[in-house]
C-alpha cells in the first residue's frame, strides 16, 4: 500500500523510487551485508512493525528515509518530510525551581 509519499535512492549508480513499505523492505533485503549497522536495523525494524501493523506505515516510511538519508543513498523527496509539531524545551530552570545539585 502506498503512504502517499516516495522516495528516491541510489545503489551503486541505479536510482530506484520507493513508494511503499514492501518496495522499502525489499530494498533493506538486497542492502549489502557489510554496511548493515544500527540505522539499517533500525529502518528494517520499522518497516517489519508497519508490515504487521504495529506501527503506521508513516512512521516506518520516515524510518527508511532517515537511513536512506544517513547512508547517502537518499537522491531527491517528493515531498518534505513532516516532522511531528512538539514544544521546544529551554535547558534553562523554570522560575522558582532551583538546579539540582
């Protein structure tokens, strides 16, 4: 099922578009052995979790595009990644409360 969104990436000159979980699992499947780090387990545990729906298929296509992205391998978006909207916390104390030492 498509979630709305592609991707593109590039694997030893090949551009491939990705569209789907399943396109994105078959990709991590033929992802070389020797580059398989934390990142790629990450990405292949999300997409794993969507497949059986214990997470959106969303999140598990942000999963693959953050690899995608940290390998080098991302060629263009066709769309902005949308980040979740959450407060920005100051690491400065709130008024009244003191640093803990």
């Amino acid at each position: 099922m498509k979630c709305g969104r592609s991707i593109k990436v590039n694997l030893d000159g090949e551009v491939e578009t990705i569209e789907t979980v399943a396109s994105a699992v078959d990709f991590l499947q033929r992802w070389p052995l020797e580059r398989r780090g934390h990142v790629y387990r990450s990405a292949l545990s999300a997409c794993a979790a969507a497949m059986t729906a214990q997470i959106s298929e969303a999140d598990a296509f942000k999963a693959f595009t953050g690899f995608a992205r940290v390998t080098g391998i991302l060629v263009s978006s066709t769309e902005p990644m949308m980040l979740d909207a959450r407060p920005i916390q100051s690491r400065q104390p709130k008024v009244g409360r003191t640093i803990p030492k």
